[in-house]
C-alpha cells in the first residue's frame, strides 16, 4: 500500500506541476481580468444593483426563496448548495495551508483572485444559464460541458473541439469530486474529531458514510434542502467567532495588513521555519488556495446554479458574484486575520510561532487560546459541517458530470460509488488528499476557462441587455437561453 501511495504521489506532483504552473495562472487571472473590463467592473459599477438583487432579495422578494413542487430549486437554494460546496475545507484549513506555504503574503493575491474571479464565476453562471437544457426528468442540466458543447462547438470547424472538450471536462469533473469533494473534506474532518475528541477516523468515516447515503441518493431537491439551513447558520456562526477573536486581538490588525502585503511583494525578512517563500510561492498558494476555496474558473458551481429557476442569465451571474464576495472576501479574510492576529504567525518574518499537528489545527488553537476547550471543539464541529456540507454540494458537480456522460438513469451508479468513497478519505494521508484535489482542480479549470474565454463576448451581449433593459430602461429583447425554444419559454414566463 504503501508503494501504491508513493507512485501516486510521484504521478500527482508531476501533473500538479503541469496544470499549476504559470501558465495555467496567467490564464486564470487573464480570463478574470478580460471578464472584468468587458462587463466595465460589474463586480463594482453595479454593486448596489448586485447586492440588492441577491443577498437583499432574501429578505423582501418571496419569489428568491420560494420552493418549486417541480424540478427546479430556488435560486436560494442554489446560492446554498454552492456556498454549501465552497465554504468548506478551503476557508479554514485551505487558507492555514497557504499562509504557512507562501507566507502571509499569499491572502494578498487570494484577495486578487476572488475580485477578478467574482467576474469570472459571473461569467460561468451566465453561460450556464444561456446554454442549459432540461433531462429527460424535467430537470435543468447546465455546466461547463453544455457551453463548450453548444457554444463552442457552434464556432465554425470547433464542433469536434467543443464535444472533446466537453466529455474532458466531464471526466476531470468526476475525478475532483472525489478530491476537493469528498477525500479533501472528509479527511480534514477525520483528523479534527480525532484530534479534538479522539474520534477513530474509520468512525468518523463510517457514520459520514450513512448520514451523507440518507441525502445524496434523494437528489438535487433533498441536497438544497439540507443545504438551505445549514449553510446559513455555519456560516454565521463561524463568522460571529471570528470576529470576536479579531477584535480581542485589534492591536494586531494593523501589523497583521503591514505582514500581508510585505510578503506579496517579496518585502518581508523570511525564517527558516517556513517552508516556501517569496513572491512566486505567495502567489501561486494564493491563487490555488483561492481557487480552492471560491471555485471561480473551475465551472463546478455552474451546475447547481444552472437547477434554478431564475429566468435571468445575469441575475444567476450575479449570484455567483456575491458567492465568491461571500466565500472568500468575507469568510477566507476572516479566517487569514483570526491565524495572523492571535500570534501563531511571526508578522516580522512570516513563520509559524508555534507548533501544529495540521495546518486546519490552526484555527482550532486560535479559537481555543480564546475559548479554551470550548473553542477547539467549536472549530472541530465548524469544520465537520463546512466539509460535510462542501461533500454534498459537490455530488452533485459529480452527478451531472456521470449524467453528462452516461446519461440520466445511470447517475445512481455514481451516487453510490460517491458515498462509498467517503471511508477512504476518512483514513488518507492529509498532504496527498490535498495535493490530489489541487491536480483536479487544475485540470479540470482549462477546459472550462478555454470555453469562457471562447464565449467572452456572448457573456458581453447578455449583460448588455440586461443593464440597458433594467437599468437603463431600454426596450430591448432579452437574451434568455442560446436554445431557441427554451427562449421562447422563459421570454414567455419573464411576460407572465
């Protein structure tokens, strides 16, 4: 077993050096910075607009919550099975890795990564909404592979290109699902009930196994379901913790902002005790740990985006704008000043103080050196639930993936196979589950970025239409899917 790991780990960093490299980066920060000047900085020009349309929408349009009896979800629904599979691992454990990897320094360029990734999680959304088509059981199916299908395969001479890409997209797809979807979550939360309670790791496994049985075969609709009550409530509470600890810390606060941005400019003194330094590794941790924990230019969140009901192509953009602000700007920041503020990061040099048994048992003893026990149980529990809740959401990347593939009444096959999965990521080695999740990240964004940069200025018309219909005022024919008779439905439904 042993062996086997070992070439596994010799495979992984060999494509992990491939698909991570710098010009995979470029092309992310490319596709982000090029979303952002076509749509004008939407993320900022409409802000107002944006956030009253999502997160303000909650609270006085019934319509943004309201449950459907057919196929569809809510676009809360939808908004909380994404954040239920980005707000995970990645915000907690995923951004302790990256500042003890690349150093403080590398919050700097998480935080450059999810504003110009807002754009690019914008962008998906869109092309989700404009190509997604209904399955055979009445269900929206959208992604990555529907727009590289339908509309880059719709490019003059790009119809072989745009299905190749699509069935490769697919397939890396279902291999992250059981990295960044399962392995990497179900691990970290291994390791924290043990460490926090002595929980063996083959339990935690087994009861994650029958719990997670009980709402990923029920489908979409139980999946938002569960995802509608629990995302809201972790996330607050997670949150309200950590902004506690930062204001008992305030005196740091500044020296914590001085050490982030020295480090991503390479200005920083470095320890020997850190392990990777500079500005090349402050970025690349940065962006991967970003990217990680937002998804913005993976074309994972798409899928479940794309079950709504909203007639709206921008509308779901928009969504996904206020997912990556909430996800990363917000919880990921908080996360960063709770490590840098309670004195387990030197800010002169930007090495580890003290000595953790995992890069997630960071938070853990910054919760716990202000709450003591109470507080390292706390984050053990936290991380039990973003992760769980990050494993739910993406079974159902993987299960449009498997339906892509192999068609609606086969994607049970996969479910199973999922869920199974669970008991080997309960007992993997933390290092590689978070090196074999990085790898399908990473392979699975190419394809995905290739079709929105393809499709850049479809997005670009959309959004036109929508401000010069909704905010400008304009009488112009909305642009509501690439299909002419699923337009013809929503422009019908819109009138309604």
């Amino acid at each position: 077993m042993e062996h086997f790991l070992e070439v596994v780990t010799n495979v992984n960093n060999y494509v992990n050096s491939l698909v991570w490299g710098w010009p995979a980066l470029i092309l992310l920060g490319f596709v982000g910075v090029l979303m952002t000047l076509l749509t004008k900085f939407f993320q900022i020009s409409h802000f107002k607009h944006w956030t009253v349309n999502t997160v303000g929408a909650i609270f006085k349009d019934k319509n943004v919550t309201k449950h459907t009896k057919d196929k569809q979800i809510s676009q809360f629904q939808s908004l909380c099975t994404a954040l239920a599979a980005t707000v995970g691992t990645g915000n907690i454990a995923g951004v302790a890795s990256a500042i003890v990897t690349g150093g403080p320094g590398a919050v700097f360029w998480m935080w450059v990564i999810a504003f110009f990734g807002m754009m690019t999680n914008y962008s998906e959304n869109v092309l989700g909404i404009l190509y997604r088509i209904k399955n055979k059981d009445g269900e929206w199916s959208g992604g990555a592979m529907y727009y590289l299908r339908y509309g880059l395969g719709s490019k003059k001479n790009c119809k072989v290109i745009g299905s190749v890409l699509a069935v490769i997209f697919s397939v890396f797809c279902l291999l992250a699902s059981f990295g960044i979807g399962n392995m990497t979550q179900i691990n970290t939360i291994a390791t924290n009930m043990y460490d926090a309670f002595s929980v063996p790791k083959l339990l935690t496994g087994f009861v994650l196994l029958i719990i997670s049985s009980l709402v990923i075969i029920g489908g979409i609709k139980r999946i938002a379901s569960v995802t509608e009550k629990l995302v809201p409530f972790m996330v607050i509470l997670y949150i309200i913790g950590a902004i506690f600890i930062c204001i008992l810390h305030a005196g740091n606060i500044i020296p914590a902002f001085v050490s982030i941005f020295k480090g991503a400019f390479g200005l920083q003194a470095v320890a020997g005790g850190i392990v990777g330094s500079g500005v090349k590794m402050a970025v690349q941790m940065g962006m991967k740990r970003g990217v990680f924990s937002n998804e913005a230019g993976l074309g994972s969140s798409v899928m479940v985006h794309s079950n709504s009901n909203v007639k709206e192509p921008v509308m779901q953009g928009m969504w996904g704008i206020f997912e990556v602000f909430a996800d990363t700007i917000i919880v990921c920041t908080l996360t960063a000043f709770t490590i840098l503020t309670s004195g387990l990061i030197n800010l002169d040099t930007g090495a580890l103080a003290i000595e953790a048994n995992n890069t997630g048992s960071l938070v853990g003893l910054a919760f716990g050196n202000t709450f003591g026990q109470i507080g390292t149980a706390f984050i053990a529990l936290a991380l039990l639930l973003f992760a769980f809740s990050t494993c739910l959401g993406w079974s159902h990347y993987g299960t449009k993936a498997f339906e892509y593939l192999f068609g609606t009444s086969a994607t049970i096959i996969y479910k199973v196979i999922f869920v199974v999965a669970i008991l080997g990521g309960a007992v993997m080695g933390e290092n590689l589950a978070w090196d074999l999740s990085d790898t399908f990240n990473g392979l699975m964004m190419l394809p995905n970025l290739i079709g929105v940069l393809v499709l850049s200025p479809i997005v670009y018309k959309c959004t036109k239409s929508y401000v010069d219909r909704n905010i400008r005022k304009k009488d112009v024919k909305p642009m509501l899917s690439l299909h002419e008779d699923i337009q013809k439905e929503q422009e019908a439904a819109l009138k309604a």
